[in-house]
C-alpha cells in the first residue's frame, strides 16, 4: 500500500515533483482550494502534506503569511525555486516542517518524505504511550521536535535543554512528570524506537 501525500499548489502543473515522485510514487489527493486543503488534513488519513510554491516568485513568499498557521496530525513540506531565510522563517512559522528544493536529487526529495512521515509515527507512538503529553506543555513539544530534528545524532541533555530554552534541572523535572523517565533515558527510548521502525 502506498504512503498518501495531500498536496496544495497554486499551479500544481509547474511543479517538478508532481510527475516525476510524487503522483508515481505516492497516493495523491488535490484539494481544489486552500480551505478544501486545511479541511482534508484533519478529517482525511495522510501521511504528510505539501504546499507547493514551485511556481512562485521571491516576493511570492508572502503568500505563506496568508496561508492559515497549520496545526494538524502529519508532518507539513514545502516545495519550492526559493529558500532564503525569509522564506524559511515565515513557512516553519505557519507550520512547515521540511523543506524541498525544485533541483533536488529524486532520491533525497523521497528520503525527506519518509522521513518526516516516519517522525509522524513517532510523534503518534508519544500521543498513544502518554495522552496529551506533546500538549501538555510547549517546553515538551519542543523537547521531542529536536530529539527527532537531530536524529539518528543523540543530544547530551545540556545541549537539549539550551535547544528547549530551559535549564537541566527543569528539563529533567518536566521528563519525569511527563514520561516517567529522566531525559537521557527518553533520548535512548526514542533512539531505540527509531532504529526499529
């Protein structure tokens, strides 16, 4: 069974992926319009979805900050000519998690995907073991985005809870009250349940 991608595009034929990887590679939905699009990714099993910026322009950028902030189940990608700063800054702030560029390689356009597909797994595996825990609190969503951000390269614990913005007692409080476990011993768990995947 193939993986299912949601893609959104502006002027989806301009984009170099689309024939190419994506409609061969992977089941695609096309929403007709952007709120067709923010509708499917919740109501709709996917595995990752994709704005497609292929045909945008450098000023274009500022169609992202039109775009509504995205909140959902599955990893976010864009594809796109462009990746300056600017561009990264306001598509992680809508809730982009990767990036994909038009002149990228076939095989590191899909191992992005699967990637970010895999970490999905890995988010739901935290959201079925401990309910609500990625909500509890925006210091743990952050903590498990740079474990998985970094991987398979294992964060010590300070560089961890610089990259969180706390300090390592009060990261390893909010590990146990969490997760039951020390920080270094969620590191090794995640670490575990990645390789196994």
């Amino acid at each position: 069974m193939r993986q299912k991608l949601i893609i959104y595009s502006w002027e989806l034929q301009n984009c170099p992926h689309y024939s190419r990887i994506f409609n061969s590679e992977y089941e695609i939905i096309i929403p007709k319009t952007e709120t067709e699009f923010f509708n499917s990714i919740h109501n709709l099993s996917v595995d990752a979805a994709i704005i497609c910026f292929c045909s945008a322009l450098v000023d274009d950028v500022n169609k992202l900050v039109r775009l509504q902030a995205l909140s959902c189940p599955v990893t976010v990608l864009t594809c796109s000519k462009i990746l300056n700063p600017e561009f990264i800054r306001k598509a992680t702030q809508r809730g982009v998690g990767r990036f994909l560029l038009c002149n990228m390689e076939r095989e590191k356009i899909r191992d992005i995907i699967n990637d970010a597909i895999r970490d999905r797994g890995l988010k739901e595996y935290f959201r079925s073991r401990w309910p609500n825990s990625l909500e509890s609190s925006p210091h743990i969503s952050k903590l498990v985005n740079e474990i998985i951000y970094v991987f398979p390269r294992r964060l010590e614990v300070k560089e961890l809870a610089e990259r969180v913005g706390i300090d390592r007692g009060w990261l390893h409080k909010l590990c146990k009250q969490t997760f039951g476990r020390p920080p270094t011993s969620l590191i090794r768990r995640i670490g575990f349940i990645r390789l196994c995947a």
